[in-house]
C-alpha cells in the first residue's frame, strides 16, 4: 500500500507539472509545498478508492 501511495505521489506530480505547463503557469506560482501536499492527499484517495473496489468484487 505504501508503494502505491508513493506510485501515486510520482503519477500526480508529473500529470500537475504538465499541466501547468501547457496552461502557461510557472511554477513558482504553485509553489512545491502546495504541490507535493495536494499530490499526498489525492495519491492517498486514489488508492483507498482502488483498494475498495478490489475487495467489493
């Protein structure tokens, strides 16, 4: 679980960084303390949502 949390944090930066990146907004703007927290959080709700669905099926 740890793993996919981690796998998470990593998916949810690059797909962030591309964005802001076609959207033309600088980094700095984001601000990487923002950014890694928001990637936490939503990395942890993706997989309690996945871990949640495997074990009802």
């Amino acid at each position: 679980m740890l793993i996919n949390i981690l796998g998470g944090i990593i998916e949810t930066i690059a797909i962030t960084l591309i964005g802001t990146r076609l959207n033309n907004i600088k980094y700095s703007q984001v601000g990487i303390k923002a950014l890694i927290i928001t990637s936490f959080f939503t990395s942890c709700f993706i997989v309690f949502i996945k871990e949640g669905i495997k074990c009802s099926n």
